[in-house]
C-alpha cells in the first residue's frame, strides 16, 4: 500500500427508519468528513448508494459530493440486483464548501 492510498477513504451510513428524515445521517457524515479532511488528512473520501434511495443520494448532495457516475447491476439485495450511484469529494472541494 503506497502513501495516496491511506489518504481516501469511503464514507457510509445506516440509519433505522424511525429516524429518517430527522438530519442525523447528514449531522454524522458531515463530522466524518470534517475529521477526515481536516484531521486524518484525507485527499478524497467517496460514497455510494442505491440508485433507488433518493433520500440517501439527497444526503450525499447536502454534503456537498458530487455524482459521480452510476454502476449498473451493481449491488445483490433482497434478491435482484440493483443499480449504484457513487459520489466523491476531494480535499479542495471540501475546504472551499459552502455551509
């Protein structure tokens, strides 16, 4: 493992649906990327999620990441698979954000 490859990290969430909608997956990642950023040094994080969760891809945006591609067939779950978006940030994005 060379020295870029301890500075990208991926980021993701699980939140109980009584919880929905309530910002705490925002809340959460943005002190993620926070920490990673700006403590752990990280030079890209990425995210990825259903293509169908447009709540979680909401999350994503918020944050400020952007889309960046969809993997199709992707993901095996509740037995068919499903297509995925992914969305990064690198360090520069992250520092120039607005809140």
């Amino acid at each position: 493992m060379g020295a870029a490859d301890v500075r990208k990290a991926d980021l993701g969430y699980e939140i109980a649906p009584s919880h929905w909608g309530q910002g705490y997956a925002t809340e959460a990642s943005r002190a993620m990327l926070g920490l990673g950023f700006e403590e752990l040094g990280l030079h890209r994080v990425w995210a990825s999620c259903l293509a169908e969760n447009a709540a979680s891809a909401r999350v994503l945006e918020k944050l400020g990441m952007r889309c960046e591609g969809r993997l199709r067939d992707n993901h095996w779950m509740k037995g068919h698979w499903w297509d995925t978006l992914v969305y990064g940030m690198i360090e520069d994005e992250w520092k120039t954000r607005k809140e």
